[in-house]
C-alpha cells in the first residue's frame, strides 16, 4: 500500500486537514479528477500533474511516489497556500506591491493587537 500513490495522496492530505475542493483548487485539477486519482481509478498519475499536487500540499513527488518521508510544512494551511498562489501569479512588480501592503496590514493589526 505504500506505493499506492492515490492513497499517499489522500493520507498526505488528510494530514493536513485539507479537503479535496481544496487541494483540488490548489492544484488546479477538478475534484474529480484528484478523486479518481486518490481512490486508484486512475492508476498512472503523470508527473505534471503529480508535481502540482506534492507543490500545493508542500511535500515532494518522490514521497507521494513512496509514501516515505512525506513531510509537510504545518505553518502552510490552505488558506496560506492560496494566498501564495494568488501572489506567483501576479506579475512581478503587482505581487511585490501587494505583499508589501499585506505585511503592513499585519504588522499595523499586530501592534494593536498588544
């Protein structure tokens, strides 16, 4: 079962309290397609399509592939995560400026939060 590359996918997941809309929306796939995916229906997951599942759980392909070592970062929850998608696809020069208004929101809610 460790080889079980749907089923790494899915403990991965499950993990990290995502839902499949989730890591779906996250990876761009449909549901339904990273539904088959997780339940073994499709039984060759191409490696595009395995890099942008193990990129938006925060793991890499090799412990999918395995179901070894997968590691994931606790701090990059799915709203994190999309988030970070949001700002990669901006271009440049508009997610820089708005990175920065984000993290001076923050810093301004962190010292009235004191």
């Amino acid at each position: 079962m460790k080889n079980n590359v749907g089923g790494n996918i899915a403990r991965e997941r499950h993990n990290q309290h995502m839902t499949q809309e989730q890591l779906a929306e996250l990876s761009d796939l449909t549901i339904n397609y990273l539904s088959k995916i997780e339940r073994g229906t499709i039984k060759q997951v191409g490696a595009n399509t395995l890099f942008r599942i193990s990129k938006a759980l925060g793991v890499t392909m090799d412990s999918l592939m395995t179901g070894n070592d997968i590691r994931s970062s606790e701090e990059f929850n799915p709203n994190l995560r999309q988030l970070i998608k949001f700002l990669n696809g901006l271009e440049t020069t508009q997610s820089e400026q708005l990175s920065k208004r984000l993290l001076e929101v923050l810093k301004i809610t962190q010292k009235t939060n004191k």
